[in-house]
C-alpha cells in the first residue's frame, strides 16, 4: 500500500513571494500569515509584536504544483505556534491566482 502521507507533489516551479505588512488591524500584535497552496502549508510568518510597526517583511519561496491551484493568504491571530491544531482566529483571507499572475509577465509586485 501506498502512503499518502509520503506521496510528493512534482513542482512546476517556484512562486516567491513577499509579505511586507498588514493595515488597518487595531491590533496587530501576535498577528501571523499563513501561506497555503491546494490545502498544504507552504510557509508561516513570524508573529508581530508591538514594535514592528504591524510590518513582516518576509520573502517566501513556494513550490507550485500547478497553476492551476491559487496561492492563500490566511491573517490569523491566537493560534499557540505554526502546527499547533489550537484555533486561531482568521482575521482575513486572499488568494491568488497564480495562473493570472503567470500571464502579466510582469516583474516586481503584482498584488498589492
């Protein structure tokens, strides 16, 4: 049999990505990012703290499976650490189609 768990996704290619600050959350502090691809962590932010002006200013690289699956961008606040299965509140959500992305054929921020 098969384990699912140890079943690797081929990539096809790497998405990098930057997260530089939240606006507009009265408080910001203990706020994280996490950053998801078709249902799997792909990477998590560190928290903020009241001295950092609510900014991470983070580069992530993420494997992309396909273009097909958007990139999640989850806000949360609460949660105890980044596998903890504490709940954390979801403060907001984004996603990203990668596919769109693809297509700009631009260079430097695409979303804002």
């Amino acid at each position: 049999l098969k384990d699912k768990k140890k079943t690797r996704m081929n990539s096809v290619g790497v998405l990098r990505v930057t997260v530089r600050q939240v606006r507009g959350l009265k408080d910001p502090e203990g706020a994280q990012v996490r950053l998801m691809v078709a249902g799997r962590l792909k990477g998590v932010t560190g928290r903020l703290e009241k001295e950092t002006d609510a900014a991470w200013n983070e580069v992530h690289y993420i494997l992309l499976p396909s273009l097909a699956y958007p990139v999640t961008f989850n806000l949360e606040a609460g949660s105890s650490g980044i596998m903890s299965s504490s709940a954390a509140e979801l403060l907001g959500t984004c996603k990203v189609s990668v596919e769109e992305v693809a297509a700009a054929e631009t260079r430097g921020s695409f979303a804002d």
